[in-house]
C-alpha cells in the first residue's frame, strides 16, 4: 500500500485511512507521519495542519462541515475541536477551506471546488494573484468577495483586507487609483466598504437605485449599520456631503431610503469601463444608424419644412454648437420633440431617416415593458432607462436618440391625487420623464397618436412639435408613384384624389397588389386595386387639435 501512494491525492488518503477511529494515537502517527509530512511539505503547511486539511478533504462532498465532524471522524473528545481552531483558521487563510459564521450557530466549513480539483492533478492550489488585473477581472474579483460575504464565508475585517489588497496591487487602475483618493477623504473601514459595495453593485448587477437592506449583511454590528443608514438618511454621511453618493428616486422625486453613486463620481471611477470594457456592450439594444435602410419618405409641404430643419438642426456640427450657446446662456441643452398625428403617417419612419441621416444610434424604448404588474418596479425601470441613455450619451461620439415610440401611455393627463395604485404608479412615472427632460441634455423624440390627452406638463417641456397629417394629393401621387411605377400618371391621381390615405395605408394596398401579382403571373387590374382600397378606408379622416411647431 505503501508503494503506490505517490500522488497528493494518494498521500491523503492514506492518512485518512489511518485516521479514521485512531483517536490521534501514538500508532496512528507512526504509520501516518511519513504521508503527513509529504503533504506538509508539498503544500508547505504545518503537520498538524496537513493532517487537518485530509480530514477537510474526506468530508469534501458536504458544504456544511462542522469541526465536531472531523474529531468524530478521529473519535476524539470534543476538547480536541479547540485545539484545531488555530490550525483551521491557517487553512482558512490560505482559502484552502471556506468558513461561513452565522450568528447563533456554530461556523461551518467547506473546501472550495478549485482546492478540489487542483488536489485531484495532483498540483497545490494557489490563490488567484491579485495583481496586475485589468478593470475586468478586478471587479470579478470584487463580485466572489461580496458573494462569499454575503453567505459568511468571509469576516468583515478579512473583506476589508482583501478589498485594500486589490487597491494597493493595482494602483495603475483609474479605478484604483480614484478610490484612494476617495480613502483619503474617509479613512473609515465601514464607509470604504460601504463605497466599494456600491461600486460592484452598479457595475456588476447594474443596479443603481440601492436600499439599505441591500447593504446589512457586510457590517458586523447592528449599531454600526443604524448609525450608517440613519447619516445617510439626514445627509450627515461623508459621501453625501462629497457628491460622491446622491438619494435614489421613487415616484420622480428624492428618496432619502434610496441611495446611488452620483454621476460625476461614476465618470472618475469608471472612466476605463465605459470607454473599454463595456462599450461593446452599451450598443446592445441599440438601433445603429448605419444598420438603418435609407428610405424616401413624401409629406405636405408645411411638415416637410419642419422635418428638414429639425434634420439641419440634428447635424453634429449644428447640434454641438446650438448646445453650447444654450448652455452659455443658462439654458436647457438637450432637445425633446413630439410627433404626432393618425396612425402610419410617418412618425415613427421619420426619427429612423432623422438618425439615418445625422448619424445617430436610437434608443428605442418599448412602453409594454415598463409597465409591469409589480409596484414599484415600473418607476425602476423608466428611471433606468434614462440612466441607460445618459450612459450613451457620454459614451458615445455623437448623441443617440431616445425614442418613445406611441407614447400616449406614458404622456397622458396625470390622474387624481388618491386614485388606485395604478394611477398612482402611472403618475410617478409621469413625474419620472417630467423630471428627466428637464436634465435632459441629448435628444428624445416621442410619438403619439394622440394629442386631445396630452399633458399640459409635456407639451411645455417639447421644444418641437410637428403633426403629421394625411398626405395631400401632391404627396400621394408620389407615394404611390414610388410604391407602384407600373401605374400611369392618371391612375395615380385617381387612386390619390379618391382615397385619403396614409403612407402606411398605400404601402397595405400595395403589399395586396404585389401578392396578387405573384399568385395571378400578372397585374391586378385598376377595378382589383379599388376593391383593395375599399377594405382599407374603414374610417373616415378626423380632424385633431394642431398643437403647433415652436
């Protein structure tokens, strides 16, 4: 037996197979001391301590193990349990073994699956270096010290340790680099800890809207944590009073339960992951202008005006300088627009050709998706999403734009003070986008199909308004000249004169005509493309209140 333990594996389990029952007798360490010392020496740990770690390798498979269950193992008084407590903290140390201290319970042990592996090649396991890591793999690390904090693997003072580790090994990071800074300001274990909490959370769960509950489980003492929150809460904390951090909202206004990293203390500690690591990602749900197809769009002449001089005016080059004579003058810097009018009109197809044209990403915003059946959750989410723009806006060469597309839900008069909930939360919303266009400083562009709802509020705050109404007949004949060459002038003045029609309408008909074409192997006649006609006019034009272009 002897012979073939050569292996780290096969050394340990030859001191667990002369463990076992031995009571630590004197026999027991003269046939095991030979593997022990191996073990020892290999993974440079003490004997007592190598004998320690075999017992916390046979008992591996249980996440859970207590140090009664290794004396027992040995069949040892309980007494023994104390004396291993030192040697069970070395282990510790070296993250060979993970502890978790609940209070109220006994600590519980577990050895980590790397620990496993690296034993089963035969090679001792060496914790991750914490050096030299990009911005990446430094709030990696950040993610497993918070995780094994939150189930009490870690102690609070071995956590703030860790944390000034990877400060002090890594001081190339702008992220490092900005938190001494910041130590300098507080040189306090539980606000730097507190600080580094809401760094991983924004970053790593893009979560930024952060509650104290969120944050009880690192402290150590309850009072410690009263004492925190209760600073925060009356704008005593050092990081409130330092900008560093600001309240989080709820219902559009200031919530002192709520608490975020403030924006100009994301642009110093984050600079590297906006522009490096996570530029990739803010594209994603993003419509890139070059991915959006040019397409001729035709509208009355009074429209056409507004929509070209809202297009001048979206020019990167116009745009930068308009922005910063407004600023000069103490004027709001970003640009809300309103389009509104009947269904198929163009609306939506225009803000595509718009960003098309002066090269600028959209935003698209689906308002099914922040109405959500839990309350609460749909302020969270229109308040994420103009921090999601925000973040485009600064990360991005040319300003992206915001679009609320068939906004009627979200834009509508507020209800009464001590409606339901849902009128509640619709109202909080409202105060939400309300609050945000007055910060806003990129461009938001909202269609409606509906203006009589409007709110008074909203209509203020759009700097531009343009209606578009059916085309006139000059500007059907031409969409239907696009869409169907194959008709001659006349045809096309009949077809515009008789029916009014949107572009979007036109372009139904002629999807039917186009699949007639194909099932047929010919032309619809003038009579078949009436009778399309005919099914589409289901309804007469309306007239809508004309809001205006300011």
């Amino acid at each position: 037996m002897n012979k073939k333990a050569k292996t780290l594996l096969q050394h340990i389990e030859q001191i667990i197979e002369y463990a076992e029952k031995s009571k630590l007798s004197e026999a027991f360490y003269q046939k095991a001391q030979p593997y022990i010392n191996f073990v020892a020496k290999t993974m440079n740990l003490t004997s007592n301590q190598a004998l320690i770690f075999s017992l916390f390798m046979e008992k591996s498979h249980d996440n859970s193990i207590l140090i009664s269950d290794l004396t027992g193992f040995l069949e040892c008084r309980d007494i023994k349990s104390v004396c291993m407590i030192n040697d069970v903290e070395a282990l510790e140390a070296r993250r060979l073994v993970r502890c978790c201290r609940e209070k109220r319970r006994r600590p519980t042990y577990r050895v980590p699956l790397d620990v496993i592996n690296a034993i089963k090649q035969d090679t001792v396991y060496q914790p991750e270096d914490t050096k030299n890591l990009t911005t990446s793999e430094l709030f990696n690390r950040l993610e497993q010290l918070f995780e094994e904090r939150c189930n009490n693997e870690i102690p609070y003072f071995a956590l703030i340790q860790e944390l000034r580790t990877l400060i002090n090994d890594n001081s190339s990071l702008c992220f490092c680099r900005q938190m001494k800074e910041y130590e300098k300001i507080c040189d306090d274990d539980h606000n730097f800890l507190l600080l580094f909490l809401f760094c991983h959370l924004f970053i790593n769960e893009d979560d930024d809207n952060i509650y104290s509950g969120q944050f009880e489980y690192l402290f150590d003492s309850k009072i410690r944590f009263k004492k925190i929150v209760t600073n925060l809460q009356n704008g005593d904390h050092i990081w409130i009073s330092h900008n560093i951090l600001e309240y989080g909202m709820d219902e559009g206004f200031a919530d002192k339960n709520r608490y975020r990293l403030s924006d100009s203390a994301k642009e110093k500690l984050f600079a590297e992951i906006n522009f490096k690591i996570h530029q990739a990602e803010n594209k994603k749900g993003m419509l890139l202008h070059q991915n959006i197809v040019p397409k001729q769009l035709f509208y009355n002449k009074r429209e056409e005006e507004q929509i070209a001089r809202l297009s001048s005016l979206l020019n990167k080059d116009h745009f930068r300088s308009v922005q910063e004579q407004l600023e000069k003058n103490g004027m709001r810097k970003g640009f809300a627009c309103l389009f509104y009018g009947a269904p198929g009109t163009g609306k939506t197809e225009t803000a595509y050709q718009i960003a098309h044209a002066t090269g600028r990403d959209v935003m698209m915003v689906d308002i099914a998706e922040t109405k959500s059946c839990w309350f609460g959750e749909s302020e969270k989410r229109i308040k994420g999403i103009f921090d999601t723009y925000r973040s485009h806006v600064k990360t991005s060469e040319v300003a992206p734009i915001l679009l609320f597309n068939e906004a009627d839900a979200v834009i509508g008069k507020r209800k009464e003070a001590g409606k339901s909930a849902v009128d509640q939360t619709e109202n909080a919303i409202q105060n939400i986008i309300l609050q945000e266009m007055e910060n806003l400083e990129g461009i938001l562009i909202a269609t409606t199909n509906l203006t009589q709802n409007l709110d008074k509020a909203f209509e203020r705050r759009f700097l531009y308004k343009i209606e578009f109404a059916k085309p006139e007949i000059a500007a059907k004949e031409k969409i239907w000249q696009t869409m169907l060459p194959q008709l001659s002038q006349d045809e096309r003045m009949e077809l515009a004169s008789a029916y009014s029609f949107s572009g979007g309408q036109i372009e139904n008909i002629v999807r039917k005509y186009t699949v007639d074409s194909i099932l047929n192997g010919a032309n619809p006649s003038m009579e078949r493309v009436h009778g399309y006609c005919q099914t589409e006019f289901l309804y007469k034009n309306e007239e809508r209140r004309r809001i205006g272009f300011i």
